[in-house]
C-alpha cells in the first residue's frame, strides 16, 4: 500500500518508535497522521498534517471513540498502527494486575482495533494493519514473563489476521525489533536485547515503511533476529539450552 493521501493512525504515538514512524510517514505525503497516546506531557512536536488524541487503547470504549472522531473528521482509516506497549519485568509471580496490563495493552488493543476497522475495510477492500510486538514474541525475554508471552501472542493474531484477510485488501505486517533506543528501554541499555545494538527509532520506522509499500508480514529490523528464530524452530531444545545458558551468564 502507499501512504500517500492515507489516513494514518499510530498509537503509542507521543514518542519512541511511534513518533519515528509518523516522522518517517510525512516524506510519504498522507492525507492525515492522527498520533493517539495515553499522555501528551511534554509533546512538542507539530506539523500541519499530524494531530493529537488522548486515548487509552487498552479500553474498547475508548479506543472506539477514537476511531470514530477521525472517521468523522478525515474520512476512513488507511493504515493503523497499533504500536502502544508497556515493558514491565518479572517472572509468573508477577501480580495480576501486571499480567492483565500487558495482555490489554499488548493483545487486547490489537484485537479492539481490528474488531472496529475490518468491517469497513472489508466493504472498501483495502486497509492495512502494523501491529508492534517484539523480538521476544520471536524468541523470548529472559527477564520478563508478562511481555514474553503477550507479544507471542500478538504475534499470532497478526498472522490470524493475515491468513483471514490478506486475500480480502487488508494487508498486515507485525513489527519485531530488538532494543531500541526509547523511554521504554532507559535504564537497561546492557540488558541481553541490546546485545546485537541498539537502534534508533528512525531505522525502525524506516523498515515499516518498506513493509507497508510491499505488504511484508515479518518487519525484523535487527538482521539478526531472524536467524535466530530459524535456529531456535530448527532446533527447539538446543535454542532453549542455549538461552538457558545465556541466562546463567548474565544473571552470575
């Protein structure tokens, strides 16, 4: 798809790879990049073609309302960009409210959104969908259970997605990078995602513009990544060994 004269929305928008991806977007001309974030607090980047909406998308009601102002107000979505995420440490004793957190925000935001735009995407044939998710949903986190398993998770709706619907229009791509440098990774710039380098957000952002334009699932922006994910389904027990070691070393 192009994003030319598009209608783009990007959640998790206020910074990080989100604000990288409209950055990069606006060389592409759009119609209109609706950023959508929790907070604005010390926001202070403006273009005449990038807007600001408060949203929590993972509440339905709340992302419902904002899918509807910018229906309303620049004609139907294009492309969303399901990007918000949250990074929280911990094992499977990590409280409930953590575990429920990150399964909103990682999972249930996606399947909001697709529940609320497909139906029209259908009727048109055309929409994309970039879902964020991680390295880790690829490979795993060595330090935290809750983000492991819900970008696993997204991962495999946004296949579900593209097997249902990529014959319909709706193209899917799913975002996995290892780290990068935003809020979310300050203070953990030694962790094991950072071994193969941090990167910044603009590589990032892009790749997912070389993915929209050629409807490419995998965005692994980390060359690496891929490999491993090719060792680890060559051979499962000798990657989770492997890991396993990994883990001992950097935890010694």
């Amino acid at each position: 798809m192009e994003i030319n004269n598009k209608v783009v929305v990007i959640t998790g928008g206020a910074g990080g790879i989100g604000l990288a991806i409209a950055k990069a977007f606006l060389l592409e001309d759009p119609k209109i990049i609706v950023l959508a974030d929790i907070s604005f607090e010390n926001f202070n980047f403006k273009n005449d073609k990038v807007i600001n909406k408060q949203c929590n998308v993972s509440n339905q009601t709340d992302l419902n309302k904002l899918i509807n102002e910018v229906n309303q107000e620049f004609g139907l979505i294009d492309i969303f960009c399901s990007n918000a995420g949250v990074l929280s440490l911990g094992s499977e004793q990590s409280i409930n409210e953590d575990w429920d957190k990150n399964w909103n925000l990682h999972v249930m935001s996606h399947v909001f959104a697709s529940k609320k735009l497909i139906p029209d995407m259908l009727k048109r044939g055309s929409g994309y969908f970039v879902n964020t998710a991680s390295a880790a949903g690829l490979l795993s986190h060595i330090d935290s259970a809750t983000y492991s398993t819900t970008k696993h998770a997204a991962i495999g709706f946004a296949e579900w997605l593209a097997i249902t619907y990529g014959k319909k229009g709706i193209g899917v791509s799913i975002l996995c990078p290892q780290a990068v440098k935003t809020a979310m990774i300050k203070g953990r710039e030694n962790e094991v995602s950072a071994l193969d380098g941090m990167m910044n957000p603009e590589t990032v952002a892009i790749e997912v513009v070389k993915a929209i334009k050629k409807d490419i699932f995998l965005i692994s922006p980390h060359s690496e990544v891929v490999g491993y994910f090719q060792n680890k389904a060559n051979n499962y027990a000798r990657w989770i060994g492997g890991m396993q070691k990994l883990r001992s070393r950097l935890k010694s």
